[in-house]
C-alpha cells in the first residue's frame, strides 16, 4: 500500500473516533446541565415577576 494512503485511512479512522467521543460528552453534558439551566432561567423569571409587584 501506499504511504498516503494509509495516513488517509488512519486519519479518517482517528476523526471518527474522537467524533464519536466528543458526541457522547455533549449529549452528557447537555443531559446533565439542561434541566440545571432551565431551573435557573426559571428561578429569574419568577424573581423578576415578584420583584415587579
């Protein structure tokens, strides 16, 4: 085989790799710091609705 040829493979290989290691870490970040922020951005909307009256 050819040299480039085989850095091309090992190349796309590695790409796929730390792909599917950067798809798991966001999908555990986004479920674990969502439901974090949606109680945030809610505790603010009813602290500025009862600071308004």
């Amino acid at each position: 085989m050819d040299q480039g040829l085989i850095k091309k493979i090992i190349t796309i290989i590695l790409v796929i790799v730390l792909f599917v290691i950067v798809f798991r870490f966001v999908k555990w970040l986004a479920y674990t710091l969502l439901p974090v922020a949606v109680l945030i951005c809610a505790a603010y909307i009813v602290y500025k609705v009862v600071k308004n009256k």
